[in-house]
C-alpha cells in the first residue's frame, strides 16, 4: 500500500521523500474532503470558521513544505565515451613481445608465461589500447607522461560531449571528475576548468581513490548540487589514468592488472533544467550505494600497493571475485526493496520465507526477476569471473550481459567508466527505446557497490550516434568470446 502511494506521489508531483506522506495526504485527500464534505465551515462564522483558517494554515504549510523538499528530477542529456587512437592499440602478440622484451633473462621467463595465461583468459581481444608509456621498452612512467594521458583521454571525450549537445562550458554549473590512481596538483578538474574556460562560480570537485565505483560517487555528487540548484548542469568525468600503475615487478598479483585495464573514459552530462527535459536521453530514478568496508578482507583483496623491491602497482588478490560477490548480494538487500515490483516482493516472501522454513529447507533461495523491472544491464566489466558471478547471481541470460561481455573484448577495463561503453553498446545496437529501465552496477575496491537506475526518456537511433567506439565496428559484435568461469592461473596470491 506504502509502495503504490509513493509510486501515485511520484506521478502526480514528482519525486518526494518518505517523511512527506503526511504532508501529502492532508494536501490532497484530507483538505479538500473537508471542503467537499463540509462546505458549510467555509461560511459559517465564529468558532466553525475558525477551525477552517486553521486547517487551511495547515495546508499552505503542508504544500509549501511538499515544494521545498520534492526532490528535483536529475536528467543525462547525453554522454560520450573515449575512443583511443589506433597507434594506442595493443594486440595480445604485441603484449606478449613486450613482455619478452622486458623480462628477456632466463630465470623470467616464467614471468612471460603467467601474464600471457592471464592475457587470455581476460577476455580481452585485439583491439584494446594502453597509452604511450606502456608502448616503450623499457617504459618509464612519470608525472608528465601521466599528465599527457590525463590531456589525451580526458579533453577529447570532454570535447565530444560539448560540441554533441550544444553546451557552451559557460553554461556548466559543476564540474565533477573521479579518477581513482591518478590525483596530480593540480587537481585533474582543475585541468578541465582551464582547457575549458568554465566560469569563475563554477563548483569544482575531483574524487580520487574510490576505486572502479567511482563514477556513480561522481553522480551522487553531481546529483546532490542539482537537488539544491534549480535550472543547473552538472558535467561528471570519469577516467583512469594508467601511466602510473604500469607494473613491471615480479609479484604476481600485482602483474594481472597489466593484463585487465585499459585506457578509458567518459563524459555525462547532468541537467535539471526543465528546457533539457524533452532532449535528454535518460531520467536517473535510483542510486544504492553500499561499503562492505568493515570486513578486513573485502578491505584488503584490491589496492595500490608497493612490492618488495619497492615498485608501485595495483594488487588484486585471488579473493576479489569473493568479496565482489559479497559487496553485489549487500547492494541488492538495499536496492531490491526500492525497485521491485509488489508482486515479486510476495513472491520473494513465499519461496523464501513460508516455502522454506516451514516445507523445504533445502530449497535453493529464491532470486527475484530483476527482468520485471529492467530491460538492460549494465554490469562493470572488471573481468570474465565477475560477470559471470552476476549473471548467475540475478538469473541472467547471455544476452542481458552481452553489453559488458562485449565492452570489455573491445574496450577492456576501463574502470569506473566501463558502464557508459555498456550503455553506449547498448545505444549503437539500436536496442534503447523510449520508456526502458536501465540497471548499471559498479564494483570497487574498499569495499564498494553501487546500483544506479535510468529510465529512457526516448528511443535511440544507431543512426545517431556518431562518436565513441562503437559506431565503426557495432556490425562486428557480438562476437564468440571463451567462457571463464574461474581465472585459475598458478601462482595468484
């Protein structure tokens, strides 16, 4: 009943919280009962026409209230994904004579083996690209080659985005950017305000260290200034730069993220502006975040650490797909409940609860059709185990995932970005219409997951989009690409 009379609010004046149901009943059912049912208190005198100034004191207040606190609808005009330049590629034998180059002793040839195994059993095809540093032999990563990546990746995505809306940066109220490795002074956001000329009052902010989640914390962000801004435009950056993280050590989990990241990006474009509602692409209706933080486990299993010989590198340890599924299983306890249809929540409460506490206590829990509600899933493309742990986990089909399945033969890891190359993929197969939900999951390290929620505001033509990787090769995908269940390689700690 609770869940219908929101889902009536929202219809009726948009988005407001919980703890303004009692305002909203009195506005629209009590009141105008009172007036309709008793018309006489509106001209009788005295006492009578005392009590209706009083209600309808309550009223004004109750309705001023319900204006103050709605919630504003938080739109993405648009968004562009980075499309690296073809010298950028790096094909699995280019990888592997790399590798040769630079552990060429005897005694490191083990070395080659394990990152070519691990190579391909990413899922990762031929056309991934890493940024120049990684191309030199031997590479020697600095600040400045960092910083050149940043300027490649960051401005050109930047760039397509602007000139595909229409959006003069002057017109841009906010600027958010997360890059996780990368937090040079200064700042990367900063970098962007001055390529960009934003203006002076614009608010700045840069997130650093949030790990592979880091573009939905960006949003929140985004989201949270529009919530208190009227008729304002956010624009989110999401990056990773790679430069600095080129592992060349001897320790084995340190050396699989060579193997998994690539270079990425994109840009989103947030307004709440009533002139972006009818031109915008997606309406966002939910955001979930959840931290399985206090397991020291979970805690542990990925981050920027130095080896034994003192060299920077990512570490993902052997337990990571473990805690991912953790953090995903937490999200979805909190998520669920907010999406769901009520049918599916009564189905959930019989299986689960009647079915198999009082009949079958051995009966598998039953997972909820997270299909009654969306039409795509976007599921952060960190890896094959990983997708196939959420596929199996939600009761999925090859084809729910073929988007992040795709996204990362063709793109890689890019991190917190990877959902828009998903959407993107989406978009170009010309499979997003008007009135579709989109689900978008993120994983990151600490330990995090976060759920986001769109709904297509109009249907997408393949025919429109023009930028990103997408457009040139859409005709190749999906292609067959080795099913990974496990990454069992020797020597993973």
């Amino acid at each position: 009943m609770f869940s219908l009379l929101t889902r009536f609010m929202d219809a009726l004046i948009g988005p407001v919280e919980a703890k303004d149901v009692p305002h909203f009943l009195f506005v629209f059912f009590l009141f105008p009962g009172l007036v309709i049912l008793r018309p006489e208190l509106i001209t009788a005198g005295g006492a009578t026409l005392a009590s209706f100034a009083f209600f309808l004191a309550i009223f004004v207040y109750a309705a001023a209230v319900l204006y103050v606190r709605r919630r504003r609808p938080v739109y993405v005009v648009d968004f562009s994904c980075y499309d690296p330049p073809y010298n950028c590629r790096v094909p699995c034998a280019a990888f592997e004579e790399h590798a040769n180059l630079i552990f060429h002793k005897e005694s490191e040839r083990h070395l080659v083996d394990f990152s070519v195994r691990v190579l391909h059993l990413s899922g990762l095809g031929e056309e991934t690209a890493l940024p120049p540093v990684t191309h030199y032999i031997p590479p020697v990563p600095t600040l400045q080659l960092a910083r050149e990546e940043a300027e490649m990746i960051m401005y050109s995505t930047v760039d397509s985005l602007l000139k595909k809306t229409g959006v003069d940066p002057v017109e841009i109220d906010a600027v958010v950017v997360n890059c996780s490795i990368f937090a040079p002074n200064p700042s990367l956001a900063d970098m962007l305000m001055n390529r960009f000329g934003f203006r002076p009052d614009t608010k700045c902010i840069n997130l650093s260290g949030m790990g592979c989640s880091a573009e939905f914390i960006a949003l929140d962000a985004a989201r949270s200034h529009l919530q208190v801004n009227p008729e304002s435009r956010a624009l989110v950056v999401s990056s990773e730069i790679i430069t600095p993280v080129c592992y060349f050590g001897k320790e084995r989990s340190m050396m699989v993220s060579n193997c998994l990241f690539r270079m990425g990006a994109a840009a989103v474009l947030l307004s709440n502006r009533s002139s972006d509602r009818t031109r915008s692409k997606y309406t966002m209706t939910n955001l979930v975040r959840t931290h399985i933080g206090a397991d020291d486990n979970a805690f542990n299993c990925v981050g920027l650490r130095e080896d034994d010989d003192g060299i920077l590198g990512m570490m993902l340890s052997k337990d990571l797909p473990r805690n991912a599924a953790k953090a995903l299983e937490t999200n979805i306890r909190t998520f669920a409940p907010i999406v769901l249809p009520l049918s599916e929540k009564l189905r959930y409460v019989l299986m689960n609860v009647i079915v198999r506490k009082l009949y079958n206590p051995k009966r598998p829990p039953y997972v909820p059709n997270f299909k009654t509600v969306f039409d795509h899933f976007c599921v952060h493309a960190g890896g094959v185990p990983l997708i196939d742990q959420v596929e199996k986990s939600l009761r999925l089909t090859p084809y729910d995932v073929e988007a992040s399945r795709m996204t990362l033969y063709r793109i890689g890891n890019t991190s917190s970005s990877s959902v828009w190359y998903e959407l993107g993929y989406t978009e170009a197969k010309g499979r997003m219409k008007k009135g579709d939900r989109v689900w978008q999951i993120a994983l990151g390290g600490g330990f995090k997951c976060i759920s986001a929620a769109w709904k297509c505001n109009r249907s997408v033509s393949p025919e429109s989009i023009t930028d990103g990787p997408w457009p040139r090769c859409i005709h190749k995908f999906p292609v067959e690409v080795r099913n990974v269940t496990t990454m069992k390689v020797d020597g993973l700690n």
